[in-house]
C-alpha cells in the first residue's frame, strides 16, 4: 500500500510538472471479454480495421516480470500514456481496457504481446494500430525495463529501448519518460557493397582502408550506412578504379571492379630485390676483409709471429675472394629476373635461381649458379 501511494505521488508531482496529462485522451469503454478468434478471422479483420487509417488508436501497458509489484507497474503505465499522448497521438487504450476485452492477466498478456495472432486479436478488438508494450523488473535495488513499439498488423518492433536504472523510484520515472522519445527514431537499415575485381589489389571506402581482393572473388562489405560513398581499387600493374555508388537502405549493390593495365609500368621483380640485397651484404663483407688483410705488420715481432700474422691476413684476402665471388652471382641472379621482367616474359614462380657452393674436405672447391624449380 505504501509502495503504491509513493508510486502515484510521484507521477502525479511528474504530470502536474510537464502539463502531459492534458495531452492524454484516454477513453473506457466497457465490453464482455472477447470469445476465441480464429488466425484467419484475426487476419481478415486487422485487414479491415487497417482501411481506417488515423482513426485507430494506440494501446499503452506496462507489465511486471518477477518479483515485481503489480501496483506499481499499474501506476507507471499512466506514466507511459501520459508520454505517447504527449506526442501528439491519437485516443489511448490503457492497461485495464487492454486485458478486460482480451480476458488476460498479467503472465498471459506477456505471452501475447510475443503472438502475431494475439496481436492482431487486440487490433480487431481494440481498433488500435499499434502497441506500446513494456516490462519492467528490479533485483538487488536496479530497475530493469525494456519498452518496444509494435506493429499490431504484423507483429513488427518498430522501436526498442533497453534500460538498466539505479537508484530510487524517481530515477526510474525519469529514465521511463525518457525513453519513450527513443521509440519514435526511425532505425536506419545499413547497406552493403559486395565487389568483384578482376585483379588482387586494396579496396577502400571514402579514403578508409577496407580490406584486400581476390582476382575473380567477391569481397563483402556489411554495414554500408546508405547514402552516397566513393569507392576505390588499388592494384599493381592496373589503373586506379573509382566509382561513386549510391547504397539505398537495407540494399546490396553489386559492382564489377574491371580493372585496366596501366600504360609503361614496370614493377622490379621480388627475386631481384632479394638478390639484390644479399649481393651488397656480400660485396660489403668482402671489402671489409679485404681491407683488413692488407695490413702490414707493425713494430717488432717474432719470427712466428710474422708467419702467423700473414697466414691471418691471407684467410682474410681469400674469403674476401670468395665473398666478391658470391656477391656477383647474386647479382647475377638479380639481374636475371629482371631482364625477364623488362622483356615481359616473367620466369614461371616455380623457377629459382641461386648461387651454388661446392664443398670438399678443404674448403670451398667450386662457386656457380643453380636453376632448379617445376618444369
């Protein structure tokens, strides 16, 4: 009893404060609960009471979930038709006239607000066009609601509002008149863009990177927001592809990157990049130990030492040999791809070419080029 008195105190202080109450036009009207309907006959008789247009009205109600009072969602579902009315709708049908004409309590109209039959029974029944329903419910001090606005003729969600509330009865009233605004913003549908191209290469959306292509292999891109976008395809070797595409809402638009070989371009193959660089790291280690085995021998020494210091020296001059000698078959390896490239006659994937070492109980007996790969 005390729950419900605070409870009505409350919103009658919140409808004396915004003036909403003279914005409602609630109307009662008596009727024996309805006998059992048919789909059929529920469906043909929502298909006539649709033909009447505005002059259908908006049902309104608020339902308890598990431990929650009944007095106190009864008394926040005035709350509700005071903020729908507020906006300018139509007659409302409250909570009490919603479960007189459907005979339902509580726990049944939770079940019914979930049937597109039962939903379109309270159509024909109430001439109402649509339904704003609401659960609320609290644990451990936290009010939890959820309200939804529903299509009667289809059993649609036209909006929905999830809230999470803490603190007392009047945080919830706040958030609860809050909420109902948010059940009235249009849901924009995202758009997408689905892309074939006739190369690999990157595709972007308005200047931002969204991914890489496959030649022949759709790329998908979900969430589009509709509207106007530029799109782009990068690709080696091809022309830059822009098109500016309009998404419609909810739509896919399907688009064929044709993509056109760009006029004297050469792109310097991967192998002669590697070899490239494995030839300098092997020309700079060769001079370095050249430099160094033409020191001299510096102040006096011992005759061992002598031998010594020119048996180090001459290691030093002969790797030095070998390191130029593999530093021009990695350049020759290097410029072998790369005359092939410049001809356009690519050597197949399969193809490598590589420097070979032959190797005997001494040393290094042999230096040359091996070609090995599928043919």
């Amino acid at each position: 009893m005390l729950v419900r008195l605070s409870t009505s105190l409350l919103l009658a202080l919140w409808l004396a404060a915004s003036g909403a109450a003279h914005a409602q036009e609630v109307e009662v009207e008596t009727a024996e609960v309805a006998p059992s309907v048919s789909e059929g006959a529920a469906t043909e008789a929502t298909e006539r009471s649709a033909s009447h247009g505005a002059d259908l009205r908006i049902g309104v109600l608020l339902l308890p979930t598990g431990d929650m009072d009944p007095a106190t969602t009864d008394a926040l579902t005035e709350l509700l038709i005071a903020a729908v009315a507020s906006r300018g709708s139509p007659q409302i049908v409250g909570k009490e006239e919603i479960q007189n004409h459907l005979g339902r309590d509580d726990a049944a109209m939770l079940e019914c607000m979930a049937s597109t039959t039962c939903l379109a029974i309270a159509g024909v029944e109430l001439g109402v066009r649509e339904i704003v329903s609401g659960t609320l419910g609290r644990r451990d001090g936290t009010w939890i609601f959820v309200l939804e606005r529903i299509d009667v003729r289809t059993g649609d969600v036209s909006g929905r509002v999830f809230r999470v509330v803490e603190g007392e009865l009047g945080s919830l009233i706040d958030a609860l008149a809050g909420a109902v605004p948010e059940l009235y913003v249009e849901a924009v549908r995202p758009g997408r863009i689905v892309l074939v191209t006739t190369a690999d290469g990157a595709v972007s959306l308005d200047g931002e990177p969204l991914g890489s292509t496959e030649a022949d292999v759709p790329f998908r891109r979900e969430l589009v927001a509709p509207g106007m976008h530029e799109l782009t395809v990068r690709a080696l070797g091809y022309e830059l592809w822009v098109r500016t595409v309009e998404v419609p809402e909810g739509a896919s638009v399907i688009l064929d990157a044709v993509l056109t070989p760009a006029a004297h371009h050469f792109e310097v193959p991967a192998l002669t990049w590697t070899f490239g660089a494995a030839a300098l790291l092997a020309l700079g280690g060769g001079v370095t130990l050249g430099v160094l085995s033409g020191a001299s021998v510096e102040g006096t020494s011992t005759m061992r030492e002598v031998f010594e210091f020119f048996d180090a020296r001459e290691r030093e001059a002969v790797s030095a040999n070998v390191l130029f000698a593999t530093a021009g078959a990695f350049t020759l390896a290097a410029i072998i791809p790369l005359i092939l490239a410049l001809v356009e006659e690519p050597a197949p994937a399969s193809i490598a070419v590589l420097p070979r070492l032959e190797l005997d109980a001494v040393g290094v007996s042999g230096l040359g080029l091996g070609v090995g790969g599928r043919f």
